[in-house]
C-alpha cells in the first residue's frame, strides 16, 4: 500500500508563519527520503495565527525546488474562492516548476462570513454541487487544452512541461464529493478526518457513478485514496497519548471554541481528563475513528483495515501533533510500518 501525506502547516507554540513553512519544507523532504508518495499543502483561511497553509500554490513553488522525485500537490485548492482560468495557470506553472509531479486537489469550503467576504465568495450559489462541477470542469479544460474550437476559451492557454500536466483529483467529505468525481471521471480522495461515517457511501457514490466518456477526466477505472488522521509512535500507549491535541481539537471543535492554538500534549490531557484509551488493534465493522494511533504494527493494521473497507490501495496521513520532532517521528514509523521503499 503506498502512504502519502497532507500537511496543514500548523503555526509552533510561540513561533511564526516562517517557522511553520519551514517544518513543512522540512516534512517534505523528509517525506521523500522515507519513500511516501505524495506530500500535499492544505489551503485554510482566517486561521493565520494557528494554520499558515492559507496559499497552497505559493508554498508549492518553494516544495518543487526543495524536492526531486515525491509528488507534490495541493489538499485542496478551494474552488469555490477562485477563478478556473487562474487556478489553471497556477499549476501549468508548478507543472513546470517541478515536471510531471504536480496534483491538483480540488475541493470547497466556506469560511468564516468575513473570510469569505474578504475572499469575495458567493456564499448564496443556488446549486452548489453544479457549481463545483462546472469549475472543476473548467480547470481541467483549460490545464488540458480541452476546449472546443469554436468556445469562447480555445485561444486561451496555460503554462507547463511536457510531462505535464497537474493530474486533477477531486476531494470531498461526503457521497455529493464521490458522485461527481464518478461523474467526471477524476481521481477521488475522501477526507475521513472529517466525515469519517460518510466514507464507504462516499465511495459506494463514487464507483457507482464513474464515467469514462461523460466527463474530462480521462481514467479507464476509478482511482481513489483515503485521508485519515494518524500517528504513531513506539507504543500503542504512547501513540494514544501522541493523539491526545487531536481529540482534544475535535472536542473543542463540538463545542465551536476552536481557540488560537493546538493544544500540546500534556494541555491535551489535562483537557481530556487522561491519556485517550490506545486504538484497538481490530476496529468494529461499523467503526470509524475520527483519528487512529499506535506502535508500528498496530497502526499498519489499522491503515489496511481502513483502505480495504473503501477499496483503495493508498492512505494519505494527515495528524494534530502540535511539536514538530514528534510529528516527524511519526512519519518516520508510519513509512517505517508500511514498509515504503526509502529514498535516502
């Protein structure tokens, strides 16, 4: 199974944006060495002081001089903020930043109303899954050259390589996200850190409606991954406290009290009223955690288990550990755990 990873580029306690990208160039090129797949940046708003991933195509420019080989990408670009035709342009640009290693996470959120605002998004589109459609569509027409002739965009062109270009994948936390992937024909990540219950119908949604002809993407078969938050460490009973600042998170989350900073572990803790229970080395068939830990075996079990309840042969890691070293060692495990080829 191949392991791949998204990072948020989470702000250090008492440090800055520069610190954050800084650990998260660092992440990549670690990420290369042990063997993961792809290394991808996410895209947060109004959250400046705790996540400084706000900017995913930027961050990627700096990731395409520091890497050579991992897949690069973005997880995701929020389209429902931006242009299709300056998207497109954005990562006919990466494309030829680094050749043939560029993904094109595409997904939606809304933000706070001022983020929004700020960002000028029309938080009242009457059918927003059509939306996305369109503009998912747009962007790879125009990375592909797709448009017809005699459209009004056919003499319109975008950077890139010849190995190029971005390869487009379409990411969401419901079965909506699934069926329009199916729909246009696109690879489909499902992120099961934030909809985990959601997941096999997801997938059901996607598979079920996947076309080959209908839509711009191009795939013989479906092709999908599965984000999920994990970490590990040495033991089951230290990797549960090392996912104490994600429960924690989710809590505060429940309770719309996010705060301005990850908690760190023994916050976290205190916070939880004790360490989380280890996660089980066999999850229930109707189980789904929001986040998973454990030793090096635990956790490979608890990734296959994962992947093969919604078919795919590849896991992306995302993770809530708030010290950067104890962020690395997990990573470091996890490819240790799922035996990846290493590059070092």
């Amino acid at each position: 199974m191949d392991l791949s990873i998204v990072d948020l580029s989470p702000v250090p306690r008492g440090g800055t944006a520069a610190d954050a990208y800084a650990n998260t160039v660092e992440a990549a090129e670690r990420a290369e060495r042990l063997g993961y797949s792809r290394f991808w940046v996410a895209e947060h708003h109004g959250m400046g002081d705790r996540l400084a991933g706000t900017t995913p195509e930027v961050l990627l420019g700096r990731l395409a001089g520091a890497t050579e080989s991992i897949r690069i990408g973005s997880g995701a670009v929020l389209l429902n903020h931006y242009s299709p035709f300056k998207v497109a342009e954005s990562f006919g640009v990466l494309d030829g930043l680094a050749p043939g290693r560029v993904d094109l996470g595409m997904g939606r959120a809304n933000g706070s109303p001022a983020a929004d605002r700020a960002l000028g998004t029309d938080r009242g589109v009457e059918n927003p899954d059509e939306d996305h459609r369109e503009r998912i569509t747009a962007v790879v027409n125009h990375l592909r050259d797709a448009y017809p002739a005699d459209h009004p965009y056919s003499s319109l062109s975008v950077p890139g390589s010849v190995e190029g270009p971005a390869v487009p994948w379409v990411l969401g936390s419901s079965p909506s996200s699934g069926a329009i992937a199916g729909e246009l024909g696109l690879r489909y990540c499902f992120a099961g850190f934030i909809r985990p219950g959601f997941a096999e119908r997801a997938f059901a949604e996607y598979r079920e409606s996947f076309d080959t002809e209908a839509g711009p993407g191009g795939l013989d078969e479906p092709r999908g991954m599965v984000a999920v938050n994990a970490v590990a460490a040495e033991t089951d009973e230290a990797a549960a406290r090392r996912r104490a600042p994600a429960e924690a998170t989710f809590r505060r989350m429940r309770r719309g009290e996010l705060g301005d900073e990850t908690p760190t572990v023994e916050e976290a803790v205190d916070e939880l009223g004790g360490a989380p229970e280890p996660t089980p080395a066999t999850l229930d068939p109707d189980e789904w955690p929001r986040s998973i830990s454990g030793g090096p075996e635990t956790i490979a079990g608890l990734l296959e288990q994962l992947a093969d309840r919604v078919g795919v042969d590849e896991v992306m890691i995302q993770h809530t550990v708030p010290d950067h070293d104890d962020a690395l060692e997990s990573h470091a495990l996890l490819a240790e755990a799922m035996d990846l080829d290493s590059r070092a």
